[in-house]
C-alpha cells in the first residue's frame, strides 16, 4: 500500500486540517480578538457602549478600538485604522455612518478580518440608495469570505465565554436559551424581563436586516452549539425561506425550536384566478411550514420562554390526552375548556385507575376527569391521586391544580409531589394565589415540574406540547412509495403548447388530460364545438350528461352560467347548448365561447374536496387540501402544505382539515380509502413540483367515496409566454432530484439504478444492512456497530429523508425493479456546514464489492459536489483501508496524514 503523504505548510487542504474544528460563524460568536470601528468616549454614544460592553465583560480575547481621531478611548490605546494594528482580528463590528461602510468593508478584506457585525443604520430600511450600500458591502464581503451580521442590529452575547458585542445595558446570565431576535428593542426588553425572572443565555443575537447571516445560518451553528439546549426565535420576516427549513428540519430533531413570528394579520392577494389562490395567506403557509419542519410556533412572548422551560425539564407526551387533577371544580373546568379549544382531550380514565381512585379518595369526588379530589385534600391524598392517574395509560401527561383555600397545605403538597418529577410523561402543576404558594411553587420548580399561576395557561403549554411532539414525528414516520408518474412528457407538450400559443389558461379539457399524465382520475370529458356534436356526445356517453362551457379565456364556469347538469334528452343539450352561448353573449364575452364539453353526470354519492396549489411570496408553489364545491370560501375548512410530499407528509395534511374525520366514514356511510387519497396527493405534488410553469391548479371537486377518487373539474393557470424557466419561483423544499436517477453496467455486466434515496427506502436499507460484514462494518464506522444501532428507524430516518439542499445520498438497486428492488451500495455527500466543503461517505454490501461501483458512486458525488459549487471534498478513511484510498486516488483526491486527526487515519481532500 502506498505510504500517505504529509501535508506541507502551502498544500491547499492545509487550512481545511488545520483549522481544529473552527467554524466560520465562530468569528461572530466566539472570536479571538475584536475591533470596535468607531469607538467613542461621547457619552451616550453607541461607539462607547459597545467598547465599554466588551471591556468590561471579559472574554478571553484583545480589544482594539478603531479611532483615528484619539490617541486612547475609555483609556484603552486607539488605533487609526485596522491595518495599522499589530495583529490581523477576527472581529469588527462597525458603528460609523451607513455611506463609511462599504470602505470599512473594504480595509476588513484587506486585513483579513473573518467576521462583521454592523450596528450602524440606514441601509435599505431609507430607500433605494440603501439598497445600493447594502448590496455593496455584501459583494466585498463575498469576494473575501466575510460573515455579517446586521445591518441595523443591537449586536452578539455569549454570556457563557463574556463575550458582549451589543448596545445592551448589561450582560444577561448564563444559561441553556438561544434568543434570536429580528426586533433590537425586544431584544434588550427580554433582557431586561431576565434579569428579574432568573432566566439565562447561551446567546443573544439580535441578527437585524440579514444581509448575509440569516436564520439557517444561525439555527446551523446553534444547532451544534453544546451550550445551547433550545433556540427561541422573534421572526418578523423569514429571508431564505429554503435556508431556513433545511436547518430548521435538521436541528430540530434533535434541540428545540419554539418561535414567535409577528404579522399574522397580512392579507393574502385581493384577486385570483383560481379559489386555491384566494384561500391562502402567507402567515398560514408559514404556519405550514413551521409544522413541516419540526418547529413549535407560539402566540406570545410569554409562551416561548414557557416553552422553553417546559420542555428542558419534562418529556414530551406522546399524544394529545390530559388528566387533570384538582381540589377545586372551577379551575378544572377554566383548564378543560382550554385544553379541548386548542385541540387537547382530557384523558379517559380506565376502570382500573377509577378503582383504585375509589379506594382512597371521598365519595364525592368527581368520578371522571378532571380529577376533583375536593377542597380538603391533603398532601398525602395528592400524592396517592397523582401515583395513580399518573399510571393509567390513557393519558399521556398531568396538570395538578392547587386552589389556596382554609385547609390547604400548597407548601407541604408541593414537597410531597417530589417523587414524582419524572414519571415517563410531563408533569406540569398551576398553585393558584400569590404569596401563600409561592413556597411551593419554588419547590414544584427547583425539582423540574413547571408552574404556572392559571390553570389555562398550564392547558395551553400541554397543547403546544403535544402539538410539537406530532409535528416531530412527521418527520421520522416512514412514507409508503406512491407510483411514479409516467406521462411527464404529455404533461410538458400540454403546457408548451397552451404558452406557445400565448394562452395563461388550460381549458377544462387539457386540465383533465394533465391530471391523467400524472395518474390522477378525471370523469371522462369530450369536446364538441357545434350543437350537433354536443349531441353527439352526450349520446355516446349515454344519458343524463353535463355540458360545461369550454373557453380558453373564461376560468370560473359557473359564474357566467357555463354549466348545465343533469341533461336527459338530446333536446335538453341543445338548450343547454344554446343557453351557455347566449348567457356569454348577453355578458358581452361571447367571443369566450369555444364550445362545450360533454361529460358523464355524475352521481354526487361521496365527498366532495378540493385540491390545489398556487404560489406564496417566500415559499414558492403552496398545496391545498380541504373541503371543496361550490362554497369552498364560506367553509373554509382546509390546510396548508409544502411541496414535495410523502404519503406520510400528505396524511398530516389530510388531518388539518374537519373534512378527515368524515372520510373515515360517518352515519352509516363506507369510508373512503385513505391510502389511495394519500397517494393522489402525492402524485398531484409530483405535477406541481415537475412542472413548473404551472401557476395556480385546483381540482374542485374531487368527488371521495369508497368506490372510488375522481376529479370532476380542474382548472389550471400558467405563467405568461414572457416568464423564462429561470424566472421561476424557488420551492421552498428542495424536491427529488431526478436528473441524478441513471442506469448504469457493473463490470461483470449487470445493470443497477442509481439514484438519490428516498424516504421510503428504510425497509430496503434495513435488509442492506444485513448484507454487510463485520470487516465492512468496521472500515466504515473506525469501529464495531451492531446490526440493531445501524438499523433503529430513528437514524434510519434520518439518513433515508434527505434534505437535497445539504446532503445527497445515492443508492445503488439491481434495475430488475426500480424503487422496490435489492440495495447493493450507498454513499452519501453531505455539506459541512458554514462552509463551501462536503464530506463524503461510502457503504458497498459484500457481494457486489469490487466492481467498480464505489468509483462510480464517489464520481456521481464529486459531480453532485460541482453542482452545488462546492470548493471541495474531504473524507476521514482509516489507514488500513486501502482499496477506498485507491479509489479516492484514482478520482483526483490527496491522500494526507494529518497528525491531529491520528495515526489510524488518513484524510481525502479533492479540489474541485
């Protein structure tokens, strides 16, 4: 085996070895040295108040204030400028006027400084000559690999390392919390509240106008952040939107994220061409979104920080159901109607858990939930009720309610409950009153179970309790692969044609045949240009049939009198006919009439759903689901989805809706098959996802029985001729990446598929898994890993639910039967995160090494690398696995011994 070579000082990989772990949004958070550009002695000015912060909060690195007008500031030497210092900073946060920034930017380049903070105002909040300032100091930071954060911000606080670069009046005190605020002023308002409440910080970042660092870009760094147990958000504008959801999804499985977003009351688009479009408002995607990602929205300052609280100290319950218990029937009634208006249910207790609630408790205790075990409890009889109901598996968590009255013991009570902190599921507790339970609450507190001073506010905590759990499951549920759509094409000819034609609108017709492309049911529709035809038709069909208006210009059928139901007889189709012409004519729009379509009547035995999308301002193309017909809008009874879906993800949505609990079959009625509707949805994403000149698309209705799922109108809208594909809105979530699904010939001549992994390949990975050996296993883990770890379905999901926009797994299947054949290989590229590298990783089952798949997998990798503009790659092998160094070799990449990361280890570094 050849000897690896050592890495000399001027190698290009050098830095990447030798940075120890240094991320480039340290600079920012944990800096070696900072200049304060604009340092002051002016009383009250922000130049002193940020030097005075970092001076006197000391933070293990240099200060060097920045003043060519003064020898020394706050008695600390002053430098004219940053070149003059003796040592390049890592730091400078600037507080000099708006139209001196750009040069500042410019002598930070030069100097070598790695991260910027600008304090100062007046960039693109006054106006276009703002926007220029901005959009130059960002071109000079990008050319020189600077990180900003700001504009117009208060500033970073690590309270853990001292670190205080912020307008703030004092350093808030350490603690577990990241705040991240987009309002300065809440920002020191939260810091001031802290000081009284006890509350503490791992980090503080009030992150302004987000020139450059936006939230993904915090949430990432947070998200690796050993201090940091939760992220607190106060978002009033969500910048990158896809940045944002690919770190959001990515922290919050494992740390959560809780956030207040301003603006619910925006409108949404006074007009529409489609009803999808007048249903949605941006705060509601968001909203969406937020459950997407794993992330908990809260409707207060208050709750966020609760929330926080709440869950660092108690588990998440796995469900939805509450048991109450009380010595008072009011309290318990206030905290039931809050729990059940939030979408909570009180537990139902079991036969066993009211027994032996019978054996101890007064016969006039309640008998049900809320648990009222009377205004005399004592201590004792508390603690028996809660060891009790806190047993019962029908509930999946406990709100103990204390009401101070003449026998009430809150102190003692609160000390009794000790022992039972942690019971598997959250305990949370409401002492009612002022300074007579306070004791007790200090107690219920000091041992992990939250108090809170309403008994409808500890309900609302559950609520966004339970709420987070399910939104976190969603994204390790294992989906069950819809089919793949095979009409791509006709779909792509359809919408060519209608644009080329300089038509923004499909008719009915070409809705429907698109529809079909992607496997989507649609009630049979003819055309007929001519009453003789319409005849014609209906008579082929057989009767009674539907003639509906056909029109390239006309979208809302029924508004101009453009249906007709129920026709019998050739002579009702001619009326019919003769009607829907008329009408258009006495409209003034009769040059809107091209014909009719001919369509069967359909029995409305069933339910009738919407399903559409249309585009939102940040996020792209939107999905809709919900109750459909012809009073969709005064209904109102439908959710909110991102694409790409799963059938997982298109059941979540399914279950925002009151129109779910029908389809499963009420009042004698068959349900309708949930997993066929699941599988409709996901397919109905492909086509939005796919085809992207699509603008708004609704089908209304869907007609859902037990029989069957057809779409009995569609109506589709396109973007202009004069919009260019490269014009087109962004998805929010990076969807499947087709273009890297290839066949490709092993050398001894069998063909395999090659394609990015799916949700839906766990159980294939699980058996993949199975096929590896100890000596396999070994080389790529640096150790021994057994079958059970590599295999447990919560990091399977999350190796299997990519996010394409930060990592790309490629697997290798026998081409017999894509999608559902055998995995022989994997190998994976993921982003290392606040930089342009990756790292990639390989697994190839026994029986098929050798064959040049592991070549052919790290190529595909290198070209997914150059897609996304990566500056390199880089792999940890150990040294005693020479065949993947051979590979890694033979592809471009250096085989280097850095000392730091040990002797049994060599590193692959490929510039691209």
């Amino acid at each position: 085996m050849a000897q690896p070579t050592r890495t000399p000082p001027n190698d290009p990989s050098y830095d990447l070895l030798h940075q120890q772990g240094r991320h480039p949004l340290d600079a920012l958070f944990s800096p070696h040295s900072v200049a304060v550009i604009g340092a002051s002695e002016r009383q009250g000015s922000v130049g002193r108040t940020i030097l005075w912060n970092l001076i006197s909060s000391p933070f293990g690195g240099t200060v060097y204030p920045i003043n060519p007008n003064r020898k020394n500031v706050l008695g600390i030497r002053a430098w004219p400028s940053l070149e003059a210092l003796p040592e390049p900073v890592e730091l400078a946060v600037i507080v000099t006027p708006a139209d001196t920034v750009p040069g500042v930017m410019r002598e930070c380049a030069k100097t070598g400084v790695k991260g910027v903070i600008i304090i100062s105002a007046g960039f693109k909040e006054v106006g276009p000559e703002g926007v220029k300032l901005e959009q130059e100091v960002l071109q000079i930071a990008r050319e020189a690999r600077i990180r900003i954060i700001g504009p117009n911000c208060l500033g970073v606080m690590r309270p853990s390392t001292g670190l205080n670069a912020t307008i703030a009046r004092d350093m808030a005190r350490p603690g577990n919390v990241a705040f991240v605020s987009q309002s300065g002023a809440l920002l020191t308002a939260i810091l001031d509240w802290s000081k009284g409440e006890g509350v503490g910080f791992s980090a503080c970042v009030s992150i302004g106008s987000m020139l450059d660092v936006g939230w993904g870009d915090v949430i990432d760094y947070l998200g690796d952040d050993p201090r940091t147990r939760s992220i607190l958000l106060y978002m009033e504008s969500i910048g990158d939107a896809r940045a944002f959801l690919s770190a959001a999804r990515e922290v919050a499985l494992h740390k959560p994220i809780i956030v207040i977003k301003a603006g619910r009351t925006a409108q949404a688009a006074a007009a529409a061409a489609s009803h999808t479009g007048s249903l949605t408002g941006s705060d509601e995607v968001l909203s969406a979104a937020f459950r997407r990602t794993g992330v908990l929205r809260v409707d207060s300052i208050a709750d966020l920080f609760y929330m926080a609280e709440v869950l660092a100290r108690q588990p998440r319950p796995e469900g939805r159901r509450l048991t109450i218990l009380t010595n008072a029937g009011g309290p318990g009634v206030l905290a039931t109607d809050a729990l059940v208006a939030g979408g909570g249910e009180l537990a139902k207790l079991s036969e066993k858990t009211v027994t032996e609630l019978n054996g101890f408790l007064p016969p006039a205790w309640s008998h049900g939930n809320p648990v009222d075990i009377l205004g005399d409890a004592d201590p004792e009889r508390y603690a028996k009720a809660l060891e009790v109901t806190g047993a019962d598996k029908n509930s999946d968590g406990l709100l103990v309610i204390l009401a101070p009255q003449d026998m009430t013991e809150p102190t003692q009570t609160a000390e009794r409950l000790r022992p039972y902190a942690k019971l598997g599921k959250p305990v949370i507790a409401s002492w009612m009153g002022g300074s007579d339970v306070a004791a007790g609450e200090r107690i219920l507190n000091d041992v992990g179970i939250p108090t809170f001073g309403y008994p409808d506010t500890a309900a609302r905590i559950f609520n966004y309790m339970w709420r987070y759990t399910y939104n976190l499951a969603g994204l390790y549920e294992t989906p069950v692969l819809a089919e793949e759509p095979q009409g791509r094409e006709e779909a792509e000819r359809l919408i060519r044609e209608a644009r080329e034609a300089g038509r923004t609108l499909l008719t009915e017709y070409e809705s429907k045949r698109l529809l079909a492309a992607y496997g989507i049911p649609a009630v049979e529709t003819r055309l007929a240009t001519t009453v003789d035809e319409a005849v014609r038709e209906a008579e082929s069909l057989g009767y009674p049939v539907v003639l509906k208006l056909h029109s390239h210009r006309i979208t809302h059928k029924s508004e101009v009198g453009g249906v007709k139901l129920n026709l019998g007889t050739a002579r009702e189709v001619r009326e019919a006919f003769e009607a829907i012409r008329g009408k258009l004519e006495a409209l003034g729009k009769g040059d809107g009439f091209d014909g009719v379509t001919v369509q069967p009547m359909v029995k409305l035995e069933g339910y009738e759903l919407i399903v559409g999308s249309t585009l939102d301002a940040q996020f792209g193309p939107v999905l809709l689901f919900g109750a459909g017909g012809t009073l969709v809008e005064v209904f109102k009874d439908r959710a909110l989805g991102l694409p790409p879906l799963n059938t997982t993800l298109a059941g979540r949505l399914m279950e925002q809706t009151r129109i779910h609990e029908a389809l499963k079959g009420v009042r004698g009625r068959e349900p309708v098959d949930l997993g066929a509707l699941r599988k409709l949805l996901v397919r109905f994403s492909n086509l939005v996802v796919e085809q992207r000149f699509i603008k708004e698309v609704d089908i209304n209705p869907l007609l859902a029985s037990a029989e069957r799922l057809v779409a009995l109108d569609a109506r589709v809208v396109l973007h202009g001729p004069e919009v260019r594909e490269e014009d087109l809105p962004r998805l929010a979530i990076h969807p499947y990446p087709v273009k890297y699904v290839e066949r490709w010939r092993t050398k001894e001549g069998g063909w395999v598929v090659i394609r990015p992994i799916r949700p839906e390949d766990e159980p294939r990975m699980v058996e993949f898994h199975k096929t590896l050996s100890e000596q396999t296993v070994f080389l790529r883990y640096a150790g021994m890993m057994k079958l059970g770890q590599r295999v447990a379905h919560e990091r399977l999901a999350r190796i299997c639910f990519n996010d394409y926009a930060r990592e790309m797994a490629l697997v290798v299947e026998r081409a017999e039967a894509p999608n559902m054949g055998e995995l022989l290989a994997v190998g994976r590229l993921t982003r290392l995160p606040g930089t342009e590298d990756a790292e990639f990783a390989m697994l190839i089952s026994d029986a098929v090494q050798r064959q040049g798949l592991g070549s052919e997998l790290l190529r595909r990798l290198v070209d997914v690398g150059r897609d996304w503009g990566l500056r390199r790659i880089v792999a940890d092998i150990l040294s005693g696995n020479g065949a993947m160094q051979r590979v890694c070799r033979n592809l471009g990449f250096q085989i280097i011994h850095p000392g730091s990361v040990g002797d049994n280890v060599v590193k692959a570094v490929k510039e691209l």
